[in-house]
C-alpha cells in the first residue's frame, strides 16, 4: 500500500452550442430576447503544461471556487497482485489549491493505491467529490479482474447555479509523472427559468423553485458505472431516478449577465411535461405548466415564465389519437382563467387564428374538425389585455378503418376465382386507410395471417412464398404512431403454385426436390431430366383449395444412341395422382418417336390438361417404353401450367 502525491492542473471552459430555446408560458405569446445554450467541460493536465489556454464566451464564463473537490483514483488492468488484494479501495480526493475566481484552478491531493509498481495504468476522476463515490475493488488470482465503480448523483435539492456533474478516465494508460490530457464528460444538462415582471422586461427575483414532471421522464438520479479497466469503455446507467426538483435559497444569487437566472441541474432525456411552483422573493408564488421537453448533456435550455396577476391555463386539449375513449374527428378543449373574473372575451388560438367562445373564466369546447395537426391553445381578453396559455401540437383524426384486397392465383377476398396473370406461389396486397391523412402518422402496415407475419407492406405489396399451402387469416394490420392497431376483413388464402413455369434441364435430384419435385428411376443433365427405363416418374403435389383442370405444355426430346437405324417410339403419360407415387388418375397418354438416324432427336411439345382436386393434386409425369433398350431415353426440357379456364 501507498500514499503518493498527485497535482493536475484543471482548465474550466465553456463553449456556444446550438439548441432550441423553447419559449413556453408567457401567457401573451409576445417574444423574449434568446439566450443561448451552453456546454461546459474540463481538461485536465499535468500541472507543468504550459500550452493550456482559456477559451469561453463572455457571458458564459464559469469559474473554480474556493472549496472546490473532485475525486481522483488510480485504476488497475487485469493482472495478479501478490499483495494488497481482496479488498475495496475508495478515491483520494483532491481539492483546489489555488485558481479560485478564474477558469483555471491547481488541484492537488494524495491517492492510495494496494501495489506498489504495476507500470502505467489509468486515472479516473469524478466532480464534485460531494457528489459521487469511486472505488475499486482489487481481488485475488491469476490475472485477476479489478472492477473500478464510480456512481455520481444529480441531487433532488438544488441552489439554483450550475453544477457540472463530470466523470473522467485518462485516454491512455499512464504514469503517476506523465498524466496526459483528459477531456471530463459532463453527466448533465441545465434547465435555466427566468421569471419576468408585468412590465415583461424585468426579470423577478425567486426565493424557491420546485419542478415536477407530469407524465413519463425524469429530472434527477445516480448515474453508475462499473469497469475492468477505462471508463472510457463503460456505460454509465441512470438509477433512483426522481421526477421532482426543488430549488431552495435563491434570493442569495447574483444576477447573471443583468437578469435573475437560476440554473437547474437535470438528467438529459424526455419529459412529457413540467409543473412549475414558483415562489418569489416577495412570497408571491405562480404554478405554470410547460410541454414535453427533451433535456441534453452539456446544454442549456431555458423556460421564460411571466408574473402575470391574470393567467390563463389550458388544463386539456387532447382528441382520441391521444386517449382511444374519446370519440374520433374532435379537439377536446379545456381551459381556465385565474387571478381574475373581468374576462371579456375567452376563445381558443388554432394554427394561430383566434376563435372566440363566450366572455365566461373557462373553456370546455368539443370543436369538429378535419384530420390533421394542429397547434391550439388558449387565450383571454382580461382588462383591455390579452393573454395566452402555452400552446400544444395535437393531432385530431376520426376512428380509423382499413380494407383491404388480398388475392393469390386461385383466391380472391376468400373466394375461389382463378387467374392465370399472378403466378402461383404469390400472394398480391393492397390497402385503403380510412382517411388520408392516416399515412402521415403510420408506424408499419403488415400483410398477417393466423401463423404470423408474411410482409412489410410499406415497402412491399407482393408475398412470395417456396411452400404451397393455404394462409388462414390474411389480413392487412396497420399500427399507429400511437399505438393503434387496425385490421383488414381476413381471408384465408391459398398458394396453390399454379400457374408455374420449371425448367428441368440443368438441374439435379438435390434442387429439382427443393423445388418439390419427386423423381423415380430418372437422370440429369444439362439440357434435359431423363426418364431413362419403363415406370420412371417425377411429380410436385400442388395445393388445390378446389378441383380444377389445369392445362400443361411440356416440352421434351425422345434420342437412342443404338446402331441400327431402327426408329423408336415411346409413351409417356401426364395426369393426376393421389400421391407421389401414383398411379396417375386419368392420364393423358402422348406418343412420340425418334428419327431413324443415329444421333438424330425427335423433340416436341405436348399439350394437354389434368383434373386437379384436393384428394389428387400431384401431378405426375411417367414414362413408358416398350422400344427401349439401355441406350434410349426420354428427356424432360420444360413445363407450363396453367387453369384451363380462369375467371379473369
């Protein structure tokens, strides 16, 4: 175990950053001056580095104070210790030894470390030291792991400044004497308030803040992480998260650049909305509500709240895209005003047009309107005056429906109708939404059937399938960007694989059985399948809802390779079978012969048609040959099928 002594310099800077400043709760709607973002970081660096160098915007300047900490712990890579292991070691905590009241602060302090020369390693710090916790734990074995954690907490209770909450790991191992630069990374992001005067340029000076989300999203908690060796490889995890804030002592700030700012510490992410209790340093006290609200690290965003004695409140706008009990193709509408009852005129504001109702302190209006979005919020005319809520993006659509067509070869909508111009181991989709501003705010459409999802119908409309068999159910689904699910009327749908075309030559038993032929005393080549001896077959059972003739086009070869300029026929059949192995039901027998010179090929198509059903729906192809000898075959090149008589 030892104690050394370590010195960094720490350079505090902060930089412009580009960002929304959103201007929510002035009640007029009359625009404030923007005050720009911000992000904060440290570098840190050996306390001789003589290249560090301010850099900040006047209005953004941060300084070190006296009594600033931050922890400080030497890490240690996987490795065996022969000493100082199976025990926790907590950070050394350094403190700022001169800088205070500028950006540029010497900190300086000693660390404990459980070995004594394990070579370079890396250095983890955390700031404020009040805020967080660092340790690792050295444990026992060969090339044994050495966990370092580091938790750092965004605290519910606040003053009201700016509080960078930073963690940091050198970027590559180092030695105690040559502690490279190191950039901290900031946990954090700040929501600014300033609170304004009747006269709306003067800002109003608080006493005590206290957010509190409404909805979903949180503003504080305790970020940790734990890692073998850099926290540069670790993911630092957001735990005990809390949704209120409270901001106490206010009255002891300074104003900042000639305004009263008071600056709030939170957790970056998504808010569904804030509730804000303000209380000045008068003891007035307003509540206002802000919108959703996404907070980042490292950034400043700002709320601008006005001190008015007569507010107006929108407390619902709301239609059923956001809450399904309501009825479709309405904005419902609830506002109130408060502080006063010589209301003249109270209304609501749609995509910035006034709409006014009656002279009463509250609205409650069911307003029917067209599908689509649209920004609403409230106003009232108090005293000559007036004001306005914050305003609300909302979107208002009727109840959706969705029809859809589904149709393969043999099924139309359920029904059997044939159709030989959709080959038959597809299924064809299309959709209508009920109105057409539901593709504006669509999630996925998908084609669906009982045994599950078949198809992405946004980006396409057509399913193919290698297996024939009938799809319980098809249905077109459509989610919303709210969650809602619409379906289309299901159908049960069937591949029958018919129409088809297959090519036989240049394919053996292997791929000619992926495709769901069954062959039988056969043999290939390039060009043809050969049926090479008496009872040779090849067969594909097809799925057939129905009993239909199909017609087919078969195209073969009939050649011998024997000596004596005989000619040569040979029969083959084509027709229905009730399974692979026949025999075919009702087959179609063709004739054909070979030329009477050697080597010469008789080659032909023939045409015909089968019954097909579902009890029989192989179709079969076999070859008889009376005339053979070892040398004749009968070659297989290509076949059509199709329906003998479509409903098309």
């Amino acid at each position: 175990m030892k104690k050394r002594l370590l010195w960094i310099a720490a350079l505090l800077m902060a930089a412009g950053c580009s960002d929304t400043n959103e201007e929510l709760l002035a009640p007029n709607g009359e625009t404030e001056p923007e005050f720009t973002p911000e992000i904060h970081y440290v570098r840190v660096g050996a306390a001789t580095d003589g290249d560090v160098r301010a850099s900040y915007d006047e209005n953004l300047r941060t300084y070190w104070e006296t009594g600033d900490r931050m922890l400080a712990l030497m890490g240690l890579t996987p490795q065996t210790l022969l000493s100082g292991y199976n025990r926790t070691y907590t950070a050394g905590t350094i403190a700022l030894e001169s800088g205070a009241g500028t950006n540029e602060g010497i900190f300086a302090g000693s660390l404990e470390t459980p070995w004594t020369d394990k070579g370079d390693q890396y250095f983890h710090f955390a700031y404020p030291a009040e805020a967080g916790t660092l340790t690792l734990r050295a444990n026992s074995g060969l090339n044994a792991k050495h966990p370092a954690t580091c938790s750092i907490t965004i605290p519910a209770e606040q003053s009201g400044r700016w509080v960078p909450y930073m963690w940091a790991t050198t970027g590559e191992k180092s030695s105690w004497d040559k502690l490279a630069h190191v950039k901290f990374n900031i946990l954090n992001g700040s929501l600014a308030i300033r609170a304004y005067e009747n006269d709306r340029t003067t800002t109003k000076q608080l006493s005590a803040v206290t957010i509190r989300v409404t909805g979903s999203g949180s503003l504080v908690g305790t970020y940790t992480a734990t890692t073998n060796d850099s926290f540069a490889n670790a993911e630092f995890q957001l735990t005990n998260a809390g949704q209120t804030l409270t901001a106490t002592g206010l009255e002891r700030l300074e104003k900042v650049g000639g305004l009263y700012e008071y600056r709030l510490n939170v957790v970056p992410g998504e808010v569904d909305g804030l509730e804000l209790t303000l209380t000045g340093a008068d003891g007035t006290v307003v509540t206002r509500r802000a919108n959703a609200k996404t907070f980042r690290a490292n950034t400043r965003s700002g709320l601008n709240v006005y001190w008015d004695d007569a507010t107006i409140t929108m407390d619902r706008a709301t239609s059923w895209f956001e809450d399904q009990s309501l009825e479709g193709g309405l904005l419902y509408l609830q506002a109130t005003v408060a502080g006063t009852t010589a209301v003249e005129e109270i209304g609501y504001t749609l995509d910035g047009t006034d709409h006014p109702v009656s002279a009463a302190t509250a609205l409650d209006e069911r307003i029917a309107l067209p599908a689509g979005k649209y920004v609403v919020g409230a106003y009232a005319k108090v005293n000559g005056k007036t004001i306005r809520s914050e305003s609300k993006e909302t979107i208002v659509t009727p109840v959706p429906t969705l029809t859809n067509a589904i149709r393969s070869s043999c099924t139309n909508n359920g029904l059997y109708r044939t159709t030989n111009s959709l080959e038959g181991n597809r299924i064809e989709v299309s959709y209508t939404l009920s109105d057409p501003f539901f593709t504006e705010v669509l999630s996925s459409v998908e084609l669906v059937c009982d045994e599950g999802t078949l198809l992405d119908l946004l980006k396409e409309s057509v399913y193919v399938s290698s297996e024939l068999r009938t799809c319980k159910g098809c249905r077109a689904v459509a989610e919303l960007q709210n969650g809602y699910r619409i379906e289309g009327t299901p159908y049960d749908t069937t591949l029958s694989g018919i129409p088809c075309d297959y090519q036989f030559y240049g394919k053996n038993d292997s791929s000619l059985g992926q495709e769901g032929w069954i062959t039988s005393r056969t043999k290939w080549n390039s060009s043809y399948l050969d049926l090479i001896n008496n009872d040779a077959t090849t067969a594909k059972r097809f799925c057939m809802p129905e009993q239909d003739e199909i017609s087919y086009e078969l195209n073969l070869k009939y050649y011998y390779y024997v000596w004596n300029f005989k000619k040569r026929s040979a029969t083959i059949y084509a027709g229905a079978s009730a399974s692979q192995n026949g025999p075919s039901d009702n087959a179609s027998a063709h004739t054909i012969e070979s030329n009477a010179n050697v080597g010469q090929l008789g080659r032909t198509n023939l045409n015909g048609s089968v019954l097909l059903e579902p009890g029989k729906a192989w179709f079969m192809i076999s070859h008889n040959n009376p005339d053979a000898s070892g040398n004749t075959y009968l070659g297989l090149h290509t076949l059509h099928l199709q329906y003998a008589h479509p409903d098309e």
